[in-house]
C-alpha cells in the first residue's frame, strides 16, 4: 500500500504518532487509508449539504475496512458568480481544485480517494485530480436540487432569468420578480436542469467513476446518503482489485460519456471539461470526436 510509506517501519514512528493523535488504532494502522475530498461550503447552494454526504461515506470506507480521512477544497457558485468581476474566478478555481485534491493525496500517500462534491467547475478539478493521481477513486456527487413551486407551477433557475427578460420587457413587476426569486429554489442541490452540474454528474457516471443511478438521486433523498456510503465500501474494494481511474477512464469511456451528453442534451461546457479529464488521463480527445459522435447520436 502507498500509505506504507508513513507508517510502516521505525524511522516512522513521528509519522504514527501522528496518526495516533487522531485516534488511529493499531488495527486500522494496517489498513488503507483514503482521502475523501470534501467541497462543502456554505455559499455553493449545491454544497451546503455534502458533510453530511461525506460522513456516510466515511462510514462506508470503515465498513469495508479502510480509514478515511476527509479534507476540503474550495468551491464557487456559477450562478451568484455570473454577472460580475465574480466570473472571472470560476474556471480558474478548476484548477485550484485539481491542484489540492493532488497534494493532500500525493502528501499524505492516501491509498485511495473519494472526491464528493456537486457544481460546475467542482466536479470536473476532481477527476482532473483523479486521473492526475491515478489512485482508486470513487465520485460521489451531490445531487440536483428539487423543483420550486408556486401557484401550482414548477419553477426553476430557468424560469428568474426568463423573469428579468420579462421585467426589461415590461412584461412583469419586479414584485411579480421577487415572489419567483423566493419560491424557485426551495434547498439543497445543483441548480435545476441539465447545466454543467447535473452534467457533469450524468458524465461521471457514464465514465464509470461513480456508481449506477447516484446522478439523478435529488440532494435531500435518502437514496443519495446511501449510495454515499456504498460508494466508501466500494472504494475499499477498488484499492483491494487494484482498480484506478486510468483503467476506467478510457478512449471508449469517454466516447460512452460524450454519447450520453449528446443523448441528453446537455451541457456544452463538457467539451471543456472531458478534454481536460483526458489530458490528465493520457489520452488524445479533440472536438472532432464530439462531432463525429454527435452526428450518429
């Protein structure tokens, strides 16, 4: 195991005692250590719900007999970024995310990793991270938010933007406005509809790198804290098969999940990001894929 490398021998003895401040045990000494790598903050409304999501997966991680220890990254909002000086942020902390989840893996010798997170740019730095490190990994994301309702309507993200064009328009009030702005987004989750978020999500899935149905499962449902704690047993097993991402993410994967995105209908920024993903993983992707792939979906 990597994580040999800071506990196993004398001369580690600093490096376990360490560990032992944290309530390592002798018995988990022996056992794979995996990072899980947390987004949750408090202004990502697609995040504020992930320590909940991280700790089923911590659990998971002790029931299939790992130690996970949980670490953050950053994480911006797209929405409350757009608009403003704000935006010029967002695909930048892509990076910024990559680089992190590579040093707390590579600094520590985590056997494996869990990336959990949900949005735009958030999703995409971990499997950057992933694919950059090559350690068995497991994605779990956080899940879309439900619709908002008002006088008997669903509502979404979609139908406030559609409501500042009406307002310019002199089609709608601004108190009209503000009554949409409070009933659209009613919690947790990824912004409803097939934006980058969910995307991504939908794309992780059909690369393999997290387990089946855990896109679609809505933030607040039990569902998503229990694929969270099968996804750190699952984790374990990976490490125990020798699986990692470089194995799974591959010329046909990628194709599979640019099928799947063209299926959906969904983001474009995809282009962005799985080019990116496969840069790390060593593989050759360029646009003509997309359209070739396009063109026969």
């Amino acid at each position: 195991m990597r994580s040999e490398a800071v506990k196993i021998g004398y001369q580690r003895a600093p490096n376990r005692a360490l560990l032992r401040s944290l309530g390592v045990t002798d018995r988990e000494m022996d056992q794979p250590f995996i990072g899980i790598a947390n987004a949750y903050n408090t202004i990502v409304p697609g995040h504020t719900h992930l320590r909940s999501l991280s700790e089923k997966v911590r659990e998971g991680v002790a029931a299939g007999g790992g130690v996970g220890f949980e670490f953050g990254t950053i994480g911006v909002c797209d929405g409350i970024a757009m608009g403003h000086e704000g935006m010029r942020y967002s695909l930048p902390s892509r990076e910024n995310i990559a680089d992190a989840v590579e040093v707390m893996v590579e600094a520590h010798r985590f056997d494996g990793l869990v990336c959990v997170g949900t949005c735009d740019k958030i999703v995409p730095g971990m499997l950057m991270a992933a694919a950059r490190c090559n350690v068995p990994a497991i994605v779990v994301t956080g899940g879309p938010m439900l619709p908002g309702y008002a006088a008997g309507q669903e509502l979404s993200l979609i139908d406030v933007f559609e409501g500042v064009g009406r307002v310019a328009a002199g089609a709608m009030s601004e108190e009209e406005l503000g009554e949409l702005e409070c009933a659209a987004m009613p919690g947790c989750g990824s912004c409803q509809g097939l934006y980058t978020a969910n995307t991504m999500a939908c794309v992780t899935e059909a690369l393999g790198l997290s387990l089946p149905g855990c896109a679609a499962i809505p933030a607040v449902d039990a569902a998503k804290l229990r694929v969270a704690r099968e996804s750190g047993e699952r984790a374990v097993d990976l490490i125990r098969e020798g699986i990692r991402p470089r194995d799974i993410i591959t010329q046909a994967s990628l194709a599979n999940a640019i099928r799947v995105d063209m299926a959906l209908g969904g983001s474009t920024n995809t282009v962005l990001h799985l080019m990116a993903i496969a840069r790390e993983a060593g593989i050759p992707l360029d646009l003509e894929t997309f359209n070739a792939i396009g063109e026969e979906t």
